[in-house]
C-alpha cells in the first residue's frame, strides 16, 4: 500500500503516519512513507554497525530496516508485536524502514503541535514536536531525523533522565546546549 505526495516541511504536512510502538507513537509526514510491509517480508542481512535487524527488498533494492526502542533509540530486539515495516525515503532519497505495530493515519487539523520542551531538546534526538491528540502525547519526527538517528546510533546520547528540576540536561556541554 503506497502513500504518496512530495514536500519538505514537516509543518506542511496534512496527513501525518502515527507509527504505533508500544508505549511511544511517532508521527511522520505521510508524504514520506513509500509503502507498508508485512513483517514477513523481512530478510535477514549482515551486521552494518548501525543496528540494522534486517532488508526488505523493494523495487529490486534492498532497504535497510530498522528497529527503535520505547526512548527512541535503535535496537536489535525485535518486540513480538512488532508486525509492519514502514519504508521510508528522507530528502537525500535514501530509503530505510521501520517497524512498529501498526499505522494509522491522522490530519493535522485533528491535533495541537507543542514545540519540543527545553529538556528534550537533547543532540541526536529524532523528536521534532510534540503532539496533543486528546490525553495522549505524541513525538513528531521526520524521515530525515531518523536517517541522522540512525547514522549517529552507536555514539552515547544523553538521556531525558539526566535533565534537572529547571529542565537542562546535566550531562550535556554548553557548546551542544548553544548549538540548539
């Protein structure tokens, strides 16, 4: 099942993909999935340094997939209800998939965007905005964060845990504070 339509603003989006993982949701520009994949299509593939569990191949290529925890991070554990592979493209045409539980679509006009708390603005995070959809909170993302997550898996980030009462992160140098 293919979902199209082409442009480089998160914000602008209309549509958005929730992937549903577990306990943390992750909303991407719909305009950015290329097709869902049935688990079962997933093939094994070599060691790449970056976490992935596995290929799909589509169109005759084979795409990277991925896996990412409940603080999104990538893992090579794949959960059990783990049942869809999201393929992806980012601005640069790289393709990568995700898998999660399941996909729904959402519009824009249904939810609130919050900007992303100072807190959680940590280096290396995928997380864009966050989204009030009701009671439940959601993390805005993007294609390309995720590539960047991904390419930056195996270096230490630091964790939300490690922010203070006043929101820093405590672990984090003020050079990479600056740099948000």
């Amino acid at each position: 099942m293919a979902l199209h339509s082409r442009s480089s603003s998160l914000e602008q989006s209309p549509h958005y993909a929730k992937l549903v993982m577990g306990e943390r949701d992750l909303l991407l520009p719909q305009h950015e999935v290329l097709s869902l994949e049935p688990i079962q299509d997933l093939e094994s593939a070599k060691a790449d340094g970056n976490n992935q569990v596995g290929c799909i191949t589509l169109k005759g290529q084979q795409v990277p997939i991925y896996c990412l925890s409940q603080d999104l991070r990538p893992i090579k554990e794949i959960p059990e209800d783990h049942r869809l592979c999201v393929l992806l493209q980012d601005q640069h045409g790289v393709s990568f998939g995700i898998l999660c539980n399941d996909v729904v679509t959402m519009e824009s006009a249904r939810f609130r965007v919050i900007p992303l708390p100072e807190c959680m603005r940590l280096p290396g995070t995928p997380i864009r905005a966050l989204v009030l959809d009701g009671e439940q909170v959601l993390c805005i993302s993007s294609s390309n964060n995720l590539t960047a997550l991904i390419a930056t898996s195996g270096q230490p980030q630091p964790d939300l845990d490690d922010c203070d009462e006043t929101g820093i992160v405590e672990s984090a140098s003020t050079e990479n504070m600056e740099q948000l």
